[in-house]
C-alpha cells in the first residue's frame, strides 16, 4: 500500500520526472487534486501530439510514430504555421497565410480567425508560454511578437510586445517552450555544413544561445513537441523520425519513433502532458 506520506515525498521530489515517476505522476495529480503540491496540467490537458502540413491537421503519437489525419483542410486551405497549443483554453494556434492572421484551432480541425498582424513577411515559428503568452518569429528569424491569448484578458489578441532579434546562424524552423525550464524557448537548429544544434532563445535577451553541436545528425527538423520533464522531441521533414533530446542532458539524443515525412512540418503539444 502507498501511504500519503510516501506519496508526500514523491510530490516534493525535485521538479524532473524520469521512468516510473514519469508515467507516475499523472496518477499523483489525480490522487492530489486539488493540493497545490504537484505542477499538474489542466484537467483538459490533450493527451495527443499535433503535426501540421500546411492545412493538414495530424494527430500523432510520438512514443510509437502512429499517427491519424484529423483533417486535410483547416482553416480554409491557406497553409497554417508556427503552431502552439495554449494549456489555458486547450486549443492550438496558428499564424495563416501571408497576411499572418491568427488562427484559433480546435482538435476536431474547426477553427477562427481572432487576430491579424498584418505582416508581409510568413510566420513560421511560434509557441505558447504557460502564462498564455504566444511567442512567434519571422521566417527570416528577424522579427519577434508576443501576442496575448490569455482567455478572458483585455489584450486578447494584440501584439503585447515585439522587437528584433540576430541570427542564430542556423536554420530554425519551431521552438518549444518549458515552464520547468525558465523564460527560454527551445529549438533544434540546422547547421549548414551539416547536422544539427540544440538552441535556447531568451525571453529577457531576446537572442540565441547554441548550447550543443551533433555534427553526424540529420538537421531538417520542422516540428517540435515539448514534455515538462525537459524532454524536447524534434520531427525530421525528410525522413520522418521522431529524435528526443533532454535538455538537461545534452550528450546523446536518440531515435523515439518513426513518423510521417513531409517537406514542411510543424508540432505542438500540452507541455503539461507527461504521458508519452
């Protein structure tokens, strides 16, 4: 029998979560709730990982590359991208288009339009923060917005922040961002003389460190899902695979699953969700 002290220590247990506490600590939240000990997700978290190929909508599961077109057409067949899943409302977001309209995106393909930035320059990399805040950069990684798409907030769907950016000198095509980890947004960059680079783009310093080199990887990674263990899963456009980096442990990504291929993908995930 577990007893409520044993479980008390593994609630106050440091803040990541590896092999059986991992597929644990749902269970926990469950049992707790609604003690503020755990960093549980919401009750609605999506259980799914999502992968957009222009207006395609696919479930995916990481842990085994299975994966389940929802639908071939959202929002009215302009290709979507920069894709992000906010965990206060459980719907993903997108930028649509060259007139980067924000898109709000239900799980079943259903979506809105809710704001318009009215840029010329595409969209294509973008996350939401556990506070709500949705953090997207140019496709010529120049330009930053942070849009409030805080439910019920004053400022829904304006620009709340922006600014300039310098080149990482590599090809970034998403980000991720883990609460666990701080103001950063995570990325798994293409290096042009082959292979790929583990970066981390700052919130306050809005510029990018390259924390790690893996010169004999491929680098072609479009869409990326973040866990809030720090396990960050990278999705390969031309071959498919699911590799999975922890950045805590920057020494030896590895293969998790073989998904679909596609010359342009772009993920999401409910961070919050620890089941892989």
């Amino acid at each position: 029998m577990v007893s409520f002290s044993n479980l008390f220590l593994l609630a106050t247990a440091p803040a990541v979560f590896d092999g059986p506490l991992l597929g644990l600590l749902p269970d926990l939240c469950d049992l707790l709730d609604p003690l503020p000990i755990l960093d549980c997700p919401p009750r609605h978290c999506d259980k799914h990982d999502w992968l957009f190929q222009g207006t395609k909508l696919i479930r995916v599961d990481i842990g085994t590359g299975e994966f389940e077109t929802v639908t071939t057409n959202v929002g009215g067949g302009t290709a979507i991208n920069a894709i992000g899943y906010n965990r206060l409302d459980n719907f993903l977001y997108g930028c649509q288009g060259t007139s980067n309209q924000i898109i709000q995106i239900g799980l079943d393909g259903s979506s809105s339009v809710v704001a318009n930035i009215g840029l010329t320059v595409p969209i294509n990399i973008g996350d939401i923060d556990d506070e709500g805040f949705y953090w997207v950069l140019t496709s010529n990684g120049a330009t930053w917005f942070r849009v409030d798409l805080r439910p019920g907030s004053s400022t829904y769907g304006d620009v709340v922040e922006t600014g300039t950016s310098p080149s990482p000198g590599r090809g970034v095509a998403d980000w991720v961002h883990f609460p666990i980890a701080g103001d950063y947004l995570w990325s798994v960059g293409s290096n042009g003389a082959g292979g790929a680079s583990l970066l981390r783009w700052g919130f306050d310093t809005h510029s990018w460190e390259i924390l790690a080199e893996y010169p004999d990887m491929e680098g072609d990674f479009g869409g990326l899902y973040g866990i809030n263990n720090g396990t960050l899963f990278a999705s390969s456009n031309g071959s498919g695979r699911i590799w999975a980096f922890s950045i805590f442990d920057i020494t030896a990504p590895y293969v998790a699953s073989q998904g679909p291929a596609f010359p342009s993908n772009d993920g999401a995930r409910c961070v919050s969700n620890l089941r892989v």
